[in-house]
C-alpha cells in the first residue's frame, strides 16, 4: 500500500498516511490534530483489482479513476496533470488511477477499450467517461461542474 508522508502542523512529526485515507481528514499520530493534507505531497490514490469496487461505492465524494498503462505515451503525457489534480481538489473529489496491465479485472469489468480512460464517478455510478488524452482546461471544467 502506498503512503503519504504528512507532517503535522502543530507538532512537527512525520505521519504515514495510507494514499486510500488522504481525503478523509487524518490526525497525528501523536498529538491527535487534523493535519493539513494540502501541504504534504499527495498523488492519486493508486488503485487495484482487490479494493477498486468497495473504494468507488463507499466514497460519497466524486472519484476520477485513470485507467493507464505504464507502457502508454498518452498516459505518460496525462500523468503529471492527474498529479496536478489530486493535489489541486483534494478533499473535494478523489482522483485514483489503475493500472490496466496489472489490474485487469476493473478494467474488464467497465470495458475499457484504450487507454487513457478518464471515469468520474459519484456513489458508485458512472457520471462521466472519456478516452484518450484530455485537454487540462476540459477536464477541468469538468470537475468543477461537478463541484
């Protein structure tokens, strides 16, 4: 599992928050205060077969999944903006990615065709999906109608 090294504002220590957890308000591990997740380096929330569904159905915030290959140049061109925006809309929508050639079950189970596929959902629906490489200022239009 993925971790994100988050310090704490009050009492400066260093926590270890799971990638899955960045979004849901964690607390220091020592002093027990909020920490502001903003400040700590957060990415997409990485994704696998195991815990794809339960995480797209429990989640009452908007999830964008990226489904990508590593071996895929559109994806390799989209990935720094999909870093861009988990940081940019943490606690307001989750961006995940998932690794179709190491995951293939959820991308068999949404057919996925081609990668890069971008896949918004809310509770568990699919509100939203686009193939191919998206333009920023598309993709963020639409997150933020979303908000």
């Amino acid at each position: 599992m993925k971790t994100v090294l988050a310090t704490c504002q009050s009492c400066g220590v260093k926590n270890r928050i799971p990638d899955i957890k960045q979004h849901l308000k964690p607390r220091c591990g020592r002093c027990k205060k909020q920490i502001d997740m903003r400040l700590a380096n957060v990415g997409p929330v990485e994704l696998d077969d195991a815990i794809f569904e339960d995480f797209i159905n429990r989640n009452t915030l908007p999830v964008l999944v990226d489904f990508f290959s590593p071996t895929c140049g559109p994806c390799q061109m989209l990935a720094p903006l999909i870093i861009k925006l988990a940081g940019r809309y943490l606690g307001r929508i989750i961006v995940a990615s998932i690794d179709t050639s190491r995951f293939p079950a959820a991308s068999t189970r949404y057919q996925i065709r081609g990668v890069p596929t971008l896949i918004i959902f809310r509770n568990g629906k699919i509100i939203d999906r686009q193939t191919g490489a998206v333009p920023e200022n598309l993709l963020i239009e639409k997150l933020e109608s979303l908000l």
